[in-house]
C-alpha cells in the first residue's frame, strides 16, 4: 500500500495535528505521531532535532511541516503514511506560551531536589509546578482531578510543565525574589 503525499505541492507545508511525541528505542523524540485530513501519519525527525522540536511543537499543537515522503522500508508496510521532517517548523508560541490551562487526574508527585513535593504529574504527562508551598496550599493527592492554568511550556521528554497560577480555583501566589 503506497503512502498518501501531504496536501499540496513539496513546497506547500503539511498542515497538520500533533497526536503525540514517538520516541527511539534510547527515549531520545524519533518523531511525532499527527493527524491530517483525518489519518494518522508519522513525521520522523533527524536524531539532531529532537530536543529542539520537543521545545518548538507539543502534543495537541496545530502546525505547518515541510516534510517529504520516506522511501518504502524493507522491513514490510508501515502501518501508515511516513515522512521525513526536512527542517523546523516555524511557531507563533516560541519557548514560552500561555495556555488557557489543563486537566488531568494525579497519577505521582513530582519533588523538588531536596526531597520536599513540588508538583503533581497528571494522567496526561504533564507536570503541573506548584513549588512546597503552593502543594501545601492545595493538598492534592493521587487520585485528585486537577484542573490547572498558568504559564506552559513543552518539557524535553514529552508533556508540558504548567508553573501553576491556579489549581483548582486555589491562587498560587509567587513568591517576591528576594535582593542579594
């Protein structure tokens, strides 16, 4: 079964939905999982660009990609279309978005390098930061829905890192930096 090309012409960009992150045997981002027209395709990175494109592109993100149709493998049919990313798509977020928020149900804590809470994973892969205090504030437990806003960004292995403005209706209040 031959693959389908992307939309348009090898100039046009393949508009499309990022499902999810795929990842190398190593855990390194291979590539991502997207949605287009309605079928899933593969986009496979070169091992260069991984990290970068897990900070340009996160999961459920809409996004324009230059790519070109692998070459059938030898190892039998893909299990859908393939394409190589032939360079970094252009994003109108940079490092750094905000976002209206996300939702999830806690499945771990996360723990600030001295051991102490300072964050729930949710069932998503997202890592909602709330520091010590803001986890004292909350009294989350596994098992909890989250409902979370504030600043997001993508993290390097997939996921997106919420430092959390508010978690359940509860204001995490920043602390002022202090002067040296």
């Amino acid at each position: 079964m031959k693959s389908k090309q992307p939309a348009g012409s090898p100039d046009e960009p393949f508009r499309c939905r990022v499902i999810h992150y795929n990842f190398s045997p190593k855990g390194g981002l291979e590539g991502l999982i997207v949605e287009s027209g309605g079928e899933r395709a593969q986009v496979v990175c070169p091992p260069h660009l991984g990290t970068d494109l897990a900070r340009l592109v996160a999961e459920g993100d809409e996004v324009e990609l230059s790519v070109e149709e692998s070459p059938p493998s030898d190892k039998g049919p893909a299990a859908h279309p393939v394409y190589r990313l032939m360079e970094l798509p252009e994003t109108s977020h940079g490092e750094d978005r905000d976002e209206p928020g996300v939702a999830g149900i806690v499945t771990r804590f996360n723990y600030a390098k001295h051991g102490e809470a300072n964050g729930v994973v949710l069932d998503t892969g997202d890592f909602v930061h709330l520091k010590p205090d803001g986890m004292i504030r909350v009294k989350l437990k596994i098992g909890d829905h989250v409902t979370a806003d504030g600043e997001t960004r993508p993290m390097e292995l997939g996921g997106r890192v919420i430092e959390a403005a508010v978690v359940n209706g509860v204001k995490i209040e920043k602390k002022p930096k202090l002067a040296h």
